[in-house]
C-alpha cells in the first residue's frame, strides 16, 4: 500500500527540483515521467565522483586550504539559493555532493532533496531529519529552519580541514548529546597550522544559537571564502588526508546503519509511485 504521505514527498521533490532547475551547483533537473507502475525522475549525469572520494584521489596529494574553500563555497550557493527560494535542504552532508565530470575544474553538484521541504517565514519544523554527524542543536530542539543547512557546512568544513568529525560519539544518541552541549576542538592538530581566518569561519557557522549565526548568504562574504589568502595555497597537514581517509571507511559503514530506514524509503521512492504528475 502506498501512503499519500509518501506520494506528496515525491511530488515536493520534484517541485524542489524544478524551483532550483539551471543553478549551477544543483544536479540539474530535466523531466519526470510516469506509466502504470512507476515514476521515473530524469536528472543530469554526475561522473565526476563524491566529495570526499575526489579529495582522496588527489594524485599529488596536494591539498589546501583553497581547495576546500573553493568547495565550501559552491556548497553555500546552493544553502543560499535554496534559502531565497523559501526551501531548506535538511540534509547537506559529503556524500549529497557530486561533482558533475573528472575534469580538475568540475562544478560540484548538490543531489538528493528527498528531506528538503518549503518553509514560511517565521515558521519553523519540528521533526527531526538528516544525518547525525550534520545534524543541528535546533533540529534536536524541534525548531529549526533555514540555519540548520549552514550549521551542517559548518561541519562538513571542519571535517574538509581536519579530516575528522567536530562531535562524535559511538551511538546516535551520543552524537545528539555532543551536538547540544560541548564545543568543537581546534587545539588538536593539525588545527594550529590552519588559518585564523579558516577557524573563525568555522567558529562563526557553528555557532549553538541559529540567531547569531551567520546566514548563508553571510559567510558568502567571509574573507575566507571571497578572498582566501597566501595560507589557503599551503598543502594542509599529511595527516587530515589520514584522517579523512578513516572517516570515509569508517562512516560508509556507520551512517548507513545509523539511516537505514531513510535509505530504505529512498529506494521504494524510486520506484512505487505514480499517478501524480
């Protein structure tokens, strides 16, 4: 039995889809079709391979600052275009990112807006969605909106610079814990040897309380995202690509775990639905 409820989160992503259609960080949009027994939703083809897989491929081992600023940016165009089209993603994470080809120079390409959802201003959700590692205090709290979306770049910028996760624990609940009371630790190497501007950014977008911290549309204009610097050239520490290296083994197994039933309905959306085009 197919449940309305799932029917209309089918026919909100392709709205989403169309509402965001030829940005240029967005997988693009082409059509969706249906027949008797399925929906098929055509989308642009992205060969280009998965964030943090393509920084681990890097063949020269050469990884910077700007290379990391350069990603973060794309990331923050999307939380701004989709926030100035009323929407918020609610699951902006590593592996949602695509780059569209194998090319050095390939755009990245924000995917999967399966728990992305239209919000009034003022309004708030208050259910609690997306991946542990990324997820917010306020959606913990049952009131969040668009400052969620930054607080997970927030995180995954971290994880960019340091190779590791900012709040960890070995449990969901031990995440959710570390999320709503300690801070992230920028003591620990190789966090010395990275910019004062690349702290502050991340300091300023993870930030507890959604109204002091920075909009998307803010850390645009930080000087470390516009303007980076003679330290964003320096090759970061060997050790974040070690580190990154264990995050990406160890999570592939861990989130799958921690989200198997949203994946579990990611896969009947693909292909039970139909009759609402």
């Amino acid at each position: 039995m197919i449940l309305p409820v799932a029917v209309e989160d089918v026919k909100r992503e392709v709205k989403i889809l169309q509402a965001l259609k030829g940005h240029e960080n967005v997988v693009n949009f082409h059509n969706a079709y249906e027949d008797d027994s399925y929906v098929y939703i055509v989308m642009e083809l992205c060969e280009g391979g998965e964030l943090l897989d393509r920084i681990l491929a890097k063949k020269d081992s050469r990884y910077t600052e700007k290379d990391a600023a350069i990603v973060v940016r794309q990331m923050l165009k999307v939380a701004a275009e989709c926030h100035l089209h009323g929407l918020v993603h609610r699951d902006m994470k590593p592996e949602n990112f695509l780059f569209k080809s194998t090319e050095e120079n390939s755009p990245l390409k924000a995917t999967d807006f399966g728990l992305s959802d239209f919000i009034e201003p003022g309004k708030k959700f208050h259910d609690i969605v997306g991946s542990a590692y990324y997820v917010a205090p306020e959606v913990l709290k049952r009131k969040s909106g668009p400052e969620s979306d930054v607080w997970s770049i927030g995180v995954i910028t971290y994880i960019l610079l340091c190779g590791r996760r900012p709040f960890w624990d070995r449990t969901e609940d031990g995440i959710f814990r570390e999320v709503l009371r300690n801070k992230p630790d920028f003591r620990r190497k190789p966090w010395p040897s990275i910019s004062n501007s690349a702290k502050d950014f991340v300091k300023k977008l993870l930030v507890k309380d959604p109204h002091v911290r920075l909009t998307a549309a803010q850390a645009l204009s930080h000087p470390w995202v516009r303007e980076g610097g003679n330290a964003l050239e320096i090759p970061l520490d060997i050790s974040v690509l070690s580190n990154m290296r264990q995050f990406v083994k160890y999570s592939r197994l861990k989130q799958f775990a921690l989200r198997v039933n949203y994946y579990a309905d990611g896969v009947i959306f693909c292909f039970i639905f139909k009759n609402f085009l």
